[in-house]
C-alpha cells in the first residue's frame, strides 16, 4: 500500500552534484521506460506542470520529456524509496520513451 506523505524537497538525498535518479515506469503496464536525473528545481517543474522534467548530465540543462519529439510523459504518481534517495515515476507516455525511437530505453539484453 502507498502513503501519501508531503515530504520536503530538502529531506530528499541529492548526491554531490544536485541530483537524484528517477526511474520512470508506464503507470498501466508497469513498464520500465527510462531511466534520467532530476534536481530540485526540475522535481519542482514536474510536481508543478504534471510533465517529467530532467537536468541534462552532459548539457547542463533543464529538458522536459517530449519538448522536441512531442513525445511527452504525463505524471500520474510520483513515489520515492526508503531511503529518499531515488524517485519511482509513474507516467502515461504519449509515444516513445527512448531517443532511438523504442518505446523503453531498456530495450536489450545480456546474454
């Protein structure tokens, strides 16, 4: 069962650099699409605009999912584990998760 708990943005452990992961899930099929990196401001754009928004790693930028490709992920439920130091992101996708154009950025395997 989920609690809902308001939880600062301050209690969240953000590494060295500002961020926390955010694993993004389909909220009807339980698909793992992808797998980015929020900071505080770009958690707070989320929360505030019901799209997921990233901080960029290698840009150094703020980039809402799909602000290009149209492709964007609507929040339904923004979870977080134990500890607070990652997010659970369930989404409705319009379109594709992945750059490549898969529907998931976990679309291979090791063999």
């Amino acid at each position: 069962m989920i609690k809902k708990i308001k939880v600062p943005l301050n209690d969240f452990k953000f590494d060295k650099s500002g961020l926390i992961p955010a694993i993004v899930q389909d909220y009807k099929s339980g698909e793992v699409l992808m797998l980015a990196y929020m900071n505080k401001e770009s958690l707070r754009r989320t929360i505030k605009e019901g799209k997921t928004c990233f901080w960029s790693r290698s840009r150094k930028v703020f980039w809402v999912k799909g602000e290009t490709s149209g492709h964007f992920q609507y929040v339904k439920s923004i979870c977080y584990d134990c500890d607070l130091d990652t997010l659970l992101i369930k989404v409705r996708q319009s379109g594709v998760a992945c750059h490549t154009g898969n529907r998931s950025c976990f679309y291979r395997r090791i063999k």
